[in-house]
C-alpha cells in the first residue's frame, strides 16, 4: 500500500530536479503523474524510465492554453486530476537598482503567473475528481528570508505564498475538499543548484563551502528530502494541513 495510491498528479517542472524527483517518489508510492515541462524531450524520457503509471506533456507554465491542455491529457491518460504540484521556476540573480528588466518579468511570469495559471485551471479540475485533493505549490528559504541579490525572485517566491494561503483560504470557505501549502527549500542539490555553482566566481569548492555555510545543517539538500515533504502535503495523511508553509532547509530560514 502506497501513499500515493488512486492519485494523479500533474507536475510543472517535472523533467528533472525537484519536480522530476517528485515524479518518481509519487509512482515509488502508488499514484500516476503527468509531467510537465518546457524540456519535452527530457520529460518524455524521464516518464518512460517511471514506467506505465508516468506520462509527459509539452508545458510552458507561462502559457494558459498549454495548461488547458497539459490537464486535459492528464485526465485522458489516467482518468482524472487530484493532485498539483506547481514546480516549474528560474532564479536570476540581481538587485533591485541594476536588476535586467527582462530578467524581472521573466522570473515573475513562470514563477508567480506559471503558479497562478497552473492554480486556475488545475483546481475546477481537481474539483472534478469529486476526491479530496491537493495542490502543492514551491517556494524557497528566499521567500522567508529575502537576499540582496535575488529580488525578482525572493519577491516572485513570497507571491507564491501568500497566492497559496489565498487559494487555501478560498478552498476551506467554499467547502472545497482542496488543501494548498507551500514547501519552501534551501539550497537543493539539483540542475539549477550546478548552474550556480558553475556560475561562482571563486573555486568550485569555496561555492560548495558558501552554499553549505547558509544551511545551520552544514549541507545543501536533495531533491528527495523536498519530493518528501511535498508528498507527505498531498497525502491523506497532512489532512488537516492546509494554508501552511514548510521549510525544507536544514534551518535556513532560520540561521543566526
Ligand atoms: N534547487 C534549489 O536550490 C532551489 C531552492 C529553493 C527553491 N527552488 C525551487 O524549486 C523549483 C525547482 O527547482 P530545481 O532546482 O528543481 O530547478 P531545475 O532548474 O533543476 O529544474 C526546473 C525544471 O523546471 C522546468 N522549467 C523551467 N521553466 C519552465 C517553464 N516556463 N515552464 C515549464 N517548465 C519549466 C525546467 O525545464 C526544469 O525541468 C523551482 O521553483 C525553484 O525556484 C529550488
């Protein structure tokens, strides 16, 4: 008996990193995911390595048709939608006097409107399922503790929250059988985390340190400790879990 079992999600973000690893947790424990993404290709192959209970789909979360569609082949495929999870997200450095316009609105369009738009057409969906469902949306240790150098994307990441509390807020009044949370992780140890690393301008053991230093846990984390927790949010078992945060981030948030 899995934690996922009877469930279907759709994933944004889902050909690697957090949401690729959250694919496979989710068939690992008994459910069926579509996944999303804007790397179709990686996405398709990732899917096909998760066996029959995994399929992908092309998705640009900036895109509403694309979501449209993204939901429609997830209820063609496995017969329904019960569970969102809205990972799909850039980070670009810059503050706010020399931050690239360009790079501003493309870090608030995929990861405040691509989590908006997956919202909007993931919920009357869910609805539809008649279960009780979960959308799980992802924001990070930036959202809780904004850093100098990340505005776009630390002020992108507290949206998503307060977006989610709002949703919760609006799922509970309505009597909707929909709980929304968000996971919040440190430095994660996947694609995005190497590009930094690869970015640094010292050595790539000094990035290592300097990544590591921010967690009180000495570490940066793994793709599995965030899948975790956000499947723990979409099972029955956080079932009186809904408006809330949880940090993934070995006491990052948090650091004296
Ligand atoms: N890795 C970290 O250190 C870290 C820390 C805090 C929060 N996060 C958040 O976790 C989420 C996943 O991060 P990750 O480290 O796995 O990133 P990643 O870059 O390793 O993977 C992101 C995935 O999202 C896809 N994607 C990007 N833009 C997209 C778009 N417009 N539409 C659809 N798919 C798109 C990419 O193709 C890729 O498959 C992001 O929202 C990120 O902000 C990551």
């Amino acid at each position: 008996m899995g934690m996922m079992d009877g469930k279907v999600a759709l994933i944004s973000g889902g050909a690697e990193g957090i949401g690729g690893t959250a694919g496979q947790r989710f068939v690992e424990e008994g459910g069926s995911v579509m996944l999303g993404d804007i790397q179709l290709e990686k996405a398709q192959a990732h899917a096909a390595s998760l066996g029959e209970r995994a399929a992908a789909v092309e998705l640009d979360v900036r895109n509403l048709d694309q979501w449209e569609a993204a939901v429609a082949a997830t209820k063609a495929k496995f017969g329904k939608l019960t569970t969102l999870f809205n990972v799909a997200g850039i980070s670009e450095p810059g503050p706010v006097d020399t931050v690239d316009l360009e790079s501003w609105n493309r870090t608030i369009d995929i990861n405040l409107h691509g989590t908006f738009n997956g919202c909007r057409v993931g919920l009357p969906a869910i609805l539809e399922s008649g279960e009780d469902g979960a959308i799980v949306n992802i924001g990070s240790m930036l959202a809780m503790r904004p850093g100098s150098q990340f505005a776009a994307y630390s002020a992108s990441k507290a949206a998503v929250t307060a977006l989610s509390k709002s949703l919760a807020l609006h799922c509970a009044a309505q009597n909707y059988p929909v709980r929304v949370n968000t996971v919040h992780p440190g430095a994660i140890d996947t694609p995005m985390y190497q590009r930094y690393l690869a970015a640094y301008p010292g050595s790539h053991e000094e990035a290592v340190e300097v990544f590591n230093r921010n967690h009180p846990i000495k570490r940066v984390g793994l793709a599995r400790e965030v899948a975790d927790a956000m499947l723990w949010l979409a099972s029955d078992a956080s079932s009186f879990t809904t408006a809330n945060d949880i940090t993934v981030d070995g006491g990052g948030s948090y650091r004296e």
